[in-house]
C-alpha cells in the first residue's frame, strides 16, 4: 500500500514538474517571456499596449505562450545581472548600447544577427552598430532614442541674437549678450547624478573626443579634445553663460531655470523636455535645433535593443517573437505611445506631432555613448571631477588627468 501510494505521489510530481517548464510535458506551447520596462510611462497606457501585443502575437501563433512581464526601472541592472548567472527570469529583455558588451563578454547572451537578416536595410545602421559587438549583433533594435538642442527663441531675440547658436563656437560667442540680460546661454545640468551623456560627453564627441582609446583599454578623455570641451564650460561660466547653481543642478524642466526664463538653451533635450517648455513659456517661443557643431554633430540617442539570453530553452519561439516586436506593425504604435522613435527607416509614426518631426532630423547623428563594460563606472569618476572643475577646485587638465587616471587604475585591476 505504501509503495502504491508512493508511486502515485511520484507521478503527480512528474506532471507538476513538467508543467511548470518552458513548454512543459503538459503542454505543446512554447513559454517565452519578456521583461518589460515603462517605456511608455503613463502605466494604463503601457498595459493595454503590451497586453495587445501579446494577444495579437499568440492569436498568430498559437503554439507560443508569451508572458510580457512588466519591471521597474529602479534596480534593473542588478535583477538582470542575478537572472542571467542564475540562468532563469526571462527568455528576453530590453538592453541598451552599455549594458550589453559586459553580458556578451559574459557569455550569456545570444547573437540575433538572424532575427533582423531579412530585412536589415530597413534598420538605422547606427541602431545595428550600437548593439554589435565583436561583429555580432546582440540587440534587435525595436526603439531609438534622440536629444536635441531646445532654445527659447524669445530670449536670443532678446539679446540682440538674431539665431540660436548652431556650433559651439557661436554658443560661447552669444554668452555675454544674453548675460547682459541676465540669463545663461546653456542650462547646463552639473549635478554627478545626471548622465553625462545628456551634459558633458554631447559636448566632447562634438569636439572630436572620445572616453575610451579605440580599443578600449585606456581611457582618454584627458585628451586634448576632452580638456578643450571642459574648458568651454569653464569660459562659459566666466562669461556668466552658465546658471549659477550649474554645479548641482539636474536637468529637470519643470521647475527649472530654463522654464524660468533664466536660461536660453539645453544642449540634450528631449522631446518631452520640448513639450515641458512649451507649456512653460509657450510652444511658439520654443526652438528645437540639430545637435551642436564642433568637429562633427553628434547627438546621443540610443537603440533598445531585445536580447536573447542563452539559458533561453526556446530560442526559436522568442527569435520569432522579438521580430515580431521590431516589425513595423508594432514599432510604429510603440515609437507613438512612448515617444520615442522607431529604429527603423521603413516605419510611420501616426499622427507623429510637430516637435517629434524636429528631433527625428536629429537621428541621422545619433550616438549611443561609449559602450564600454566599465562605461558606467567611469562615467561617475568623470562626473564627480567635471563637476570639482566647475566648484573652481580644479581646473579642466588637472580634472580630467585624475578622472583618466582613476579610470585606467580601475581598468589596469580588472575591477
């Protein structure tokens, strides 16, 4: 009897076991899920657009169970880092540029380069080269980000001048005359906490600069161009063309000196930030222009990416699912519920709006930043000294010397 009811309690084991598998023994479905992030930030928004994604996508194939699985912004890194070395959490999720190569030198991702093979002409090609690496396609793009400069014409007119600056060379040329006034040419965030991919790295690649030697085993912003790039926001400060709390300030809109009247321009907008002063100041006072010139334009904009991560036990179905999210039927709808962009040159926005048609001018120079494993690490070295040059502690070689030399000793450790 004992026996009996042992193997029966075996057996009723067997069958939960292999339900609760991707496409279990108890199923002829393949299990695919995707983690999610509020790309679309008003959150009823968000559900109903992913609930009909995912609908639509099983009413086509109906041998495929997706779970789209919506997560929080906040702590993404560390949960996507513990998924993956435990091998478990998700078939697919959403990177950009600079998480990638850290996973794919791991080896826990799988190259997509066939997702996209068939119609890869249709992609950006800057989308696709942001999520290469080592020549392998990580990433399928399914949204882009831009940044533009945004202006409030009214003041430049104002300071007797007659059109907002286009390079940098004419930025710090309009400085004193909108100073006079009594307002700052650049709204310029200082604050470590922003990204200085939307402060100061926008103003170094312009400048020809770059963080990362082109191998990436050293670090260079100390360079010539990088020293130059810090010094023009040193003379900008000089020349009153800079908040006066530019040292601790976000970029926030809302709120802001820009939305004030108290400054003129932020040179890594987006088309949010766009909208936030119009509302503030009136959209007819609000210019949106290409990114800032100084040895090239260069906006810093960056691909989502799909990955596939290699524990996936059903590649072929999440391959197939991650195209079906970068097709056109469903990037257009996204790029317009999120207002973001299409990584796509073969997709119309509906009913895109004015400010969106002005920042789509500015992807043809979008850039992801340095897509460097240790990019986020170097980043906050970088910030905290960029920000001691603009305190007055430092100047702008001494600054960047020791943010390159904390670098390259983190580099040297493998740290």
């Amino acid at each position: 009897m004992r026996n009996i009811a042992a193997a029966g309690i075996a057996v009723a084991l067997s069958v939960v076991i292999g339900g609760c598998g991707s496409g279990g023994s108890g199923s002829d479905k393949s299990a695919v899920t995707l983690w999610m992030y509020p790309v679309i930030s008003d959150q009823a928004k968000n559900k109903a657009f992913w609930d009909k994604v995912e609908k639509d996508f099983e009413a086509k194939n109906p041998a495929i169970d997706v779970t789209i699985d919506q997560q929080p912004w906040d702590g993404r890194q560390e949960k996507i880092t513990t998924a993956l070395a435990s091998r478990k959490g998700f078939d697919l999720v959403v990177l950009g540029p600079d998480q990638i190569p850290q996973y794919a030198e791991q080896g826990t991702l799988e190259a997509v380069d066939d997702v996209i093979a068939a119609d890869k002409s249709g992609y950006l090609p800057n989308a696709l080269t942001a999520l290469t690496v080592n020549g392998k396609l990580y990433g399928v793009p399914v949204y882009q980000t831009i940044t533009a400069p945004i202006y409030n014409k009214k003041l430049f007119a104002d300071a007797g001048v007659s059109k907002a600056p286009e390079t940098l060379a004419e930025l710090k040329e309009a400085a004193p005359k909108l100073a006079a006034k009594k307002v700052a040419v650049l709204d310029y965030p200082g604050k470590p906490e922003v990204s200085l991919n939307q402060s100061f790295y926008p103003i170094l690649w312009a400048n020809g600069g770059s963080v990362f030697s082109p191998d990436g085993k050293s670090v260079t912003v100390n360079s010539q161009e990088g020293i130059a790039s810090l010094q023009l926001l040193l003379d900008l400060k000089a020349l009153g063309g800079l908040p006066e709390n530019t040292a601790s300030k976000g970029n926030d809109i809302e709120g802001g000196t820009l939305a004030a009247g108290k400054s003129a321009m932020y040179h890594a907008a987006t088309a949010l930030n766009a909208d936030q002063l119009g509302a503030a100041i009136g959209a007819e006072n609000v210019g949106i222009g290409l990114p800032l010139e100084g040895a090239k334009r260069v906006a810093f904009g960056i691909p989502g990416g799909l990955v596939l991560a290699k524990h996936s036990e059903n590649k072929d179905a999440a391959r197939k699912f991650a195209a079906y999210i970068a097709s056109p039927e469903v990037a257009g709808p996204l790029a317009k519920e999120s207002g973001f962009f299409s990584a796509r040159t073969d997709v119309t926005i509906p009913g895109q709006s004015a400010t969106s048609k002005e920042f789509a001018k500015s992807l043809q120079y979008a850039f992801p930043g340095d897509t460097h494993p240790k990019a986020r690490q170097i980043m906050a070295m970088v910030a905290a000294h960029v920000q001691a040059a603009l305190i007055g502690k430092e100047d702008a070689k001494t600054a960047l010397d020791a943010a390159a030399k904390e670098g390259n000793d983190l580099l040297a450790s493998g740290g």
